[in-house]
C-alpha cells in the first residue's frame, strides 16, 4: 500500500474536476438526468459517474435521445451497457418527426437535426421535468464551445443566451433555477480528445466497436465515406456500396457520420492514429459545415 | 505534442511510451490578460499552431475567414482560431472568457483567455479564479497602460502568485532592449506590492513567433526563457495537501442502511483511516473508517482527490459541512470581512439579504458595511455606500448561520464566495474572505447535545418568564413593554406575549368565559414554556385573574422560570384612567365578565414581584424588574449593569 498520497496527474485533476462537478449536481438539484449519446465521451462520462457516487449508483437517469437513424452497432452497445449496470435508461424519440418520416435525405442535416435531435431533446426535458442535463460537449471540440460554462443555464424555453451566463469563479457553480428553467452541465468541458482516449485507455473503458477499424460497406460521397448501415440509405444511380477498412471518430447518425480509411484496430492503435491526423474531429460532422458559426446557431437554439 | 514524436508514434513502442509521459504530465492552468489590441488572441494563436495543435481543416477555415476578418493583410491571421462567437468575430474583439487547451513534452496547459474591455473586467476575475499564473500582454509601443494596472491588481487580488509580463509587438519597436528594459521598469515599480512570487518579463512577437516557443534570433540581447519555456518549468506551490486537512461535504452517500460516507474533494492536507477529524460547525469528533473510492479503499488521500469518507461513529454531517482534523480547525464564525468584486449591474445595496455560497454551503446574508472599495486603476481606497458593476471592495458580511472557513490567503477553496440574488438567482458578484470577525471566532463549538441550557448559554442569559398579571388597565403592558426594550438593549434575546395580541391570533377562537380564560392561560404557558426552552426571557402581560392558572403554568415551567409580577393598581384608579374605555362600557353593562366588574380578579399571594403602579413610575418600576433578574443571575453577560 502506498504511504504517500498519489501524484495528481492533469488526467486525475481532470478525473476529480468532473466528479466534483457531478456531485455537485446530484446534490443540489431536484430532478437531474445525464444525456447518454453513446459515443466514446458519453462512455467516459458514465464512468465518471459510476466513481462519482461510488458504492452508490449514480443517482439519476440516463437519457438516449434517438433520431432513429444511429447506427445499429451503438443501440446494441447502449442496450448491453445500460442492462450489465442496471442502469436506469430513458431512450426519447420526437414521434411526430417519426409519423412525418423526418429523415436526413429528404429534409436535409440542418432540419433533420433540428427536428430529431433539438426539438427531441427539449420535448424529454419538458416531459419529464429535469432541471439539470449532463452533457459530454468539450470546449476544446469548437471554436464556439471554447466559452461555454461548466454550468450553461437556459432559460424555460431551453435558449441559450451567450449574453447572459452567469460568471463562474473558482468550483462555486451557481444552481439556483426556477420552475422551468434548466442547467446544461458539462463536466468534461476541459477535456481534449486526446485525454478522452488516454483516460479510456488508461481505465480500460468499454466504447462502441464502431471506433475500431474493420471491413465496412461504404460509400463515397462528397470525399467523404458513408457506411451503409441499412437499407434506408438511398443510393444514387450507379452506387455501389464496397467493403472497406473504416472506423469512425465520433458517432452519430450514420447518414451525416463520415467514417475514415484506418486499419487501427486496438485502442493504442486508435491514439497513434489521432496523435498524427491533421483534421479536426469535428469534421467528421457533417452538420457543421452547413454554415459558418453552425455551432453557435445551433447552441442559440437548444442543442448541445 | 512535438514532430518527432508524432511521426514516431506510429511505431508502438514508442507510442506507448509517449503515452506514459504524457500521462505523468501534470497540468499548469494559467490566464492571459491585457488591453483590446495587444495580441493576446493572436498569442493564443501562436501557442496552439507552434504546438501543432491547429488541424489542417481548421487551418484551412481560417485562411478562408482571413480573406474576410482578417486585419494582418495576406498572413494568416491566428488570432481567428481562438475568437470564437460570431459577433465578436465581426467586431474583432473577445467578449468572453474562452479556455484553449495545448500541451507540449513536459506539461499540459490550460488557458484562459480573458477579455481587456474595462466593461468585461468580471470575466478576468472568473479567469484567474483558477489559474496558478497570468500572462500579462504589453503593446510595447504604448508601455504600461491603466488597464495593465487594473489587470495586475485583479490578478493579485484573487492571489495569483506568478506573474510573465509579455512584451508584446517588440518586433515594432525595432526589437529594442531600451524599450523592454523601461517597460519592465515602470512595471516593477507600481507592482511591488502585488505579492507576486515569480515575475518573468519576455521580450516578443506573437505575430512572428518570437520567444513564443522557439528562441529568436532578433533578441540576442535577451538571456532568459520563451514563453514556452517558462510555462514548462516555473514551479508552482501546489502543495496543498502539506495543508491542514479540509474535506468540504457535497454529498452524503447512502446506497443502503449499513453505508453512510460522506463525498467530497480534499481541498487541502492529508488524510489517512485511523485519522481523528471533527465537524468544525458542531464540533462532534470521529475517527476515520476508511477512504472509500470506486477504485478501491485508500491508505491515503490528498488535496484534490475526489473521495468518500466513512467513520467510526454515527455523527450528524450533512452537505456544507467541513471535516477537519482535531488538531487544526477552520474559523467558524457568522461575520467576516472579505474582499467583494461586484459583477452585476444591480447594485449592491448593504442590508439587503443576499445568497452567498461557500463551498457546499448556501447561507442567506447580506453586507452590513462597505468599508472602502479599491480605484482598480490608482488602488486608491474611496468611501462608497453601494457597489457597481466592476467595482471592488472591502466589506464586512453577517450571515443567518455560522459556517466554516480559512481566510482565502490560506485556502482559496475555504475562502472563496459567490454572492447570487435570492429571485433572480443571478451571481452578483464573488469575495474572498480576510478573516472572520468575532472574538469567538477562534472558541470552538464544544460538541453538546443542543439544548434549553445550550441554547441560553449562546445568549448570555437564563430563560425564564416574567408573567405579569393584574387588572385590565394596570399597566402591565407598558412596564413589559420598557423592561424588554432594556433587555433588548444589553444584547439579550427575549418575546413579549400580549394579552390582546394573541387573542388576535393563536387565541382568537376563545371568549371571555370562565372556561375560555383557564383555555386562554393554559395555551399561553403552553407557548412560554416552548420559549423558554428556545432559550428567550419571555414576557407574558395578561390578566390572568385565576390563581389556579398561574400555579398551572408555574409547574409547567422549571424552578426558576417563573417569574410573578404583580401589577398592583387599585380598581378604582385603573376605572378613573379607564385608558381604553373599557371600563365605562362594563360599567354600561355593554361588555359581560369583565374582570374586576362582573368576573372575579384573584391577586397573588406571593408574587416574586409587586410593582406598585399608585407609587412608582413605569420606568422605574422596569428598572426594577431588569434589576431583580440581574440580582438573580437570569442576565449572565450583563455584569456592568447600574442602576
């Protein structure tokens, strides 16, 4: 046993910011839920909040809001966690985007997800009240979240305005709300990408296979490889998909989720892979590119 | 992140071990402050693309944007990479606090990247809260600015103990050493009270990368590290856990009955199973069971780890309590004097009840005295009755209930504060406390089980009650009214129960027979005996004509607590004052069972008082009162009292 006390390391300072942020959250809000979206961050957060209340299970929901269009490998992963945790986990859909078939194809990414994803998400949180949403947005992922709160507060309608954020000094987080009024929190905000994978390495955290490199039907679009991951992908005139080495550096909506040529099929392959890219992880989003500031509109109107 | 490493990382051996030395990296936050255009985003610019941190997309976006915003002709701009709300975009300023991640071989930074508008100078304060250095940007054309000053004085005042002056835009001064050697100058001589514990003045271009990372050869002259360089190596007192130990409560952790820990961050010390440690508000002690984590129980634990304690003993600890150990308490007090900075537009009223969260701690408050606010341009001390936007001050706090806490010097994590607005929940602004305000501040809370005695002792006094009985029209009243003014005045805690006021409310079902009269009495020395135990001198002013009821609530009360004053004024002189026409309405037959009328008045037999109202005025009669309990020992802290 060792007699001193451990070296906090940036990744355990980092470890016991977001745990602190999170009990913070447990403590002083009525009705909190985390917002579990699958990916590699979503697993680190759950993680963080399995030691956050430790022998405790963590004492709140876990929310998937599901556009219906992920890919099938990240409802499997979500479902196989959720049960081996006995986690208690709510899955949202915006049916009435389901009964008008909002798809990506004939709406286009921008309304697509602003039906399905922002629309989706402020439905669940007025559905069921919470006053208190974790989010896994990192600061260092866009320009526009490089500003963003630990506690980002939106107001009974879920808007967000940059304008009006409360000042956050020191770990004091201001969690007054009234009825309605909501916090975004954001416990891994100083996170990296690369803190990500070292700290899933380092802690052996389970992540969709769909990070891992492997022989997947694809098809190129735009310079960009979309994995066809059912039938609802329409082809174009002549498509046809082919098997490739790909893996994926965030997940999504597998329409608007780019994949990239790899054969990184361990974790530590997966660091070497991202330590020398030289694109951005966002850009496998095709949702950003729409607009310049894409972000910050999106923000502005509720989404993460 | 340098080349060589990238390129070998593809290699796994050495991937593993770039791993393992990234891993062991420690962390160093730190903020860059200065005015609108000395080139701190451009700085934060360089600092990511010289680390290889921009993307080749990223790059590419802001190529394209350059064309657009951008103000240095056909360069690429870098100062685009960090400004990043659209609107700021356009007016090419920073609004807000951003935070930009970077790393290299030897540390992983964290920046705060704080705006230098005058209207913005909260979002500095929010950037240093928690950083352990600021670099402050100096235009070397202009020198030293107010806004270098204001920027210096924030940066000491929320204790920052390191210091890089960053000699920007020297490349404009031809590189002159004339130029840095008066800048550094000038700089020292109005910061050398600031505390500062390591003060680094760089020569630089973020424009052209001098002294940034790499070395320039255009600076011969200067001997001393880049930028980078600095960042890497300046040794920053980060050991809190040589600290007394302080564990802030944020969550009591109880997955089932046999499990009760409680989930904090150390913020300072050592802490190890066998360990005594106490709550420094109640002062109940216990020893220390185990420190409990997902990754295993500890043998030890330090500041900043996120643990869950468990004890020996079952004692009372809920969240915004602070464990220490046994031999080194935090203060515990109600009032303190702290340093404010206001951040609202409403303005800080003194008096008005305020939300100030300390720790896991929210109390009500409010400032009872502006002592002076600070000129954050001249640091000169000005008399102020209200607080604005950006204003900076020296106040004094009372809070509802005790807390615990360390002078911020000390402890930041124990001596910091918000302040928010109990309707808007707003944070209005945030202080950092000097010291608590109370002799008692350093008498500790003896670990007692809080009662009738316990209660009393706080307030100096013995509870007891001063039933005054007699005729209607008496006097009664007014003598207990003067004898609690007196008693208020020596700083005791006491309750005036009238006859007619509580037959407004409590008693406003009863009428004036002889069974609504015992019901009245009886539920009066019902309400004293709760007061007495509250620990108050409770005043009771009411006929009470029965002797039986007066004996009844007697026996309700201790020996000693039942203090009998007899208000003593004939019938006929209390009918010929009649002071609320009472008198002549019985007489009239207007009003039945009217004491001393038509109901039967029962005078004490042996009363601890008579007050003789035909002899003495009321005033001296209260004087009389206030004297027999001070005789009798019921005014413990009032030892000074002369008649």
């Amino acid at each position: 046993m060792p007699v001193t006390p451990e070296r906090m390391t940036h990744l355990k300072r980092l470890e016991a910011e977001a745990i602190f942020i999170m009990r913070e959250v447990a403590a002083e809000f009525k009705n909190p839920v985390m917002l579990y979206s699958i990916g590699k961050d979503s697993s680190v957060m759950l993680h963080l909040a399995l030691k956050a209340f430790y022998p405790s299970k963590p004492p709140f929901p876990f929310m998937h809001v599901n556009t219906t269009w992920k890919f099938r490998e990240m409802i499997r992963f979500r479902d196989e966690t959720a049960a081996r945790l006995g986690l208690n986990l709510i899955s949202h859909t915006n049916q009435e985007g389901v009964a008008n078939n909002v798809n990506p194809f004939d709406h286009g990414s921008s309304v697509f997800t602003n039906i399905m994803k922002t629309d989706a998400l402020k439905q669940a949180l007025t559905e069921h009240g919470f006053d208190a949403a974790f989010g896994g947005a990192r600061r260092d992922e866009e320009k526009s979240r490089a500003k963003e709160r630990i506690f980002s507060f939106r107001t009974a309608n879920h808007g967000w305005d940059p304008k009006n954020q409360r000042p956050e000094l020191w770990n004091l987080y201001n969690a007054r709300v009234k009825p309605g009024e909501s916090i975004r929190v954001f416990p891994i905000s100083n996170w990296t990408e690369l803190d990500i994978w070292q700290y899933i390495l380092m802690e052996n955290i389970p992540i969709v296979p769909l990070y891992f490199a492997k022989k997947r039907p694809v098809v190129q679009r735009g310079g960009q490889w979309i994995m066809v991951d059912d039938d609802r992908l329409p082809l174009n005139p002549g498509e046809v998909p082919e098997m490739k080495s790909v893996r994926f550096r965030t997940l999504g909506d597998y329409p608007l989720t780019a994949a990239v040529e790899s054969e990184a099929d361990t974790l530590e392959a997966i660091v070497a892979e991202m330590l020398v890219a030289r694109t951005s992880e966002r850009s496998g989003r095709l949702i950003d590119h729409d607009e310049a500031g894409s972000m910050e509109k999106k923000k502005r109107e509720g989404y993460f | 992140m340098n080349t060589t490493v990238m390129e070998d990382a593809l290699d796994t051996k050495a991937l593993v071990e770039y791993l393992a030395t990234h891993e062991k990296k420690d962390l160093l936050r730190f903020l860059t402050c200065g005015s609108v255009d000395d080139g701190k985003s451009t700085l934060i610019g360089r600092l990511l693309y010289d680390t290889k941190l921009i993307f080749e997309d990223q790059l590419a976006s802001i190529e394209k944007d350059s064309k657009k915003h951008g103000t240095v002709g056909d360069d690429i701009d870098l100062a685009l990479l960090v400004d990043g709300l659209q609107a700021e975009r356009e007016q090419g300023i920073t609004i807000d606090v951003a935070y930009r991640f970077f790393t290299t071989d030897k540390r992983k930074f964290i920046v705060a990247d704080t705006p230098g508008h005058e209207q913005y100078t909260r979002n500095m304060a929010t950037g240093a809260s928690n950083s352990d250095l600021a670099v402050i940007l100096i235009d070397a054309r202009k020198g030293i600015l107010t806004q270098t000053r204001r920027h210096s004085f924030i940066v000491s005042l929320l204790g920052i103990k390191h210091v890089v002056l960053a000699v920007n835009k020297i490349d404009l001064m031809d590189y002159s050493q004339d130029v840095f050697d008066k800048i550094v100058a000038d700089y020292k001589a109005f910061a050398a009270d600031f505390g500062f514990e390591t003060l680094q003045a760089i020569p630089m271009s973020a424009r052209y990368g001098d002294n940034v990372l790499g070395r320039s050869d255009k600076l011969p002259w200067y001997q001393g590290p880049t930028l980078v360089e600095h960042l890497e190596t300046v040794q920053i007192d980060q050991d809190l856990s040589q600290k007394p130990f302080r564990l802030q409560v944020q969550w009591v952790n109880r997955p089932d009955l046999n499990f009760r820990g409680f989930s904090g961050t150390i913020s300072s010390g050592t802490i190890r199973p066998g360990d005594d440690v106490l709550v420094a508000k109640s002062g109940k002690s216990s020893r220390v069971k185990a420190i409990v984590t997902y990754d295993g129980d500890l043998a030890v634990a330090a500041a900043g780890q996120a643990i869950t304690l468990t004890l020996e003993d079952e004692i009372d600890i809920s969240r915004g309590d602070v464990i220490s150990t046994t031999d080194n308490r935090p203060e515990v007090s109600d009032q303190f004097q702290a340093r404010l900075i206001w951040m609202s537009e409403q303005e800080l009223i003194p008096g008005r009840t305020l939300l100030i969260k300390i720790g896991a701690k929210t109390v009500s408050a409010s400032v009872t005295e502006i002592k002076h606010k600070t000129d954050v341009n001249t640091f000169a001390d000005l008399a102020a009755k209200t607080l604005k936007l950006n204003e900076v001050a020296l106040v004094n706090i009372a809070l509802q209930e005790p807390v615990a806490f360390d002078p911020y010097a000390d402890n930041h994590e124990m001596g910091a504060f918000i302040v928010i607005d109990r309707v808007s929940n707003l944070t209005l602004g945030a202080g950092m406390i000097e010291h608590g305000l109370r002799r008692a501040t350093n008498v500790h809370w003896q670990a007692l089980d809080v009662n009738k005695a316990t209660r009393a002792a706080a307030k100096g006094q013995k509870p007891a009650v001063l039933w005054f009985t007699g005729l209607s029209g008496a006097g009664k009243s007014t003598i207990a009214n003067l004898v609690e003014k007196k008693l208020l005045s020596l700083g005791h805690h006491t309750y005036l129960l009238d006859g007619d006021n509580v037959r407004h409310g409590l008693n406003k079902d009863l009428g004036f027979t002889d069974a609504d009269r015992v019901e009245n009495i009886r539920r009066v020395a019902e309400v004293s005996k709760l007061m007495v135990d509250a620990g108050l001198v409770t005043l009771v002013s009411f006929i009470s004509p029965f002797r039986a009821e007066r004996q009844m609530a007697r026996e309700l009360l201790g020996e000693n607590e039942f203090i009998e004053i007899y208000v003593s004024t004939p019938l006929d002189v209390v009918e010929k004052r009649d002071v609320k026409g009472l008198y002549v309405k019985a007489r009239a037959g207007e009003i039945r069972n009217f004491t001393g009328i038509d109901s039967p008045y029962e005078a004490p037999e042996n009363p601890e008082l008579t007050l003789d109202t035909t002899s003495q005025t009321p005033e001296q009669l209260a004087e009389k009162v206030v004297l027999f309990m001070v005789k009798n020992g019921y005014l413990i802290s009032a030892p000074e009292y002369q008649i």
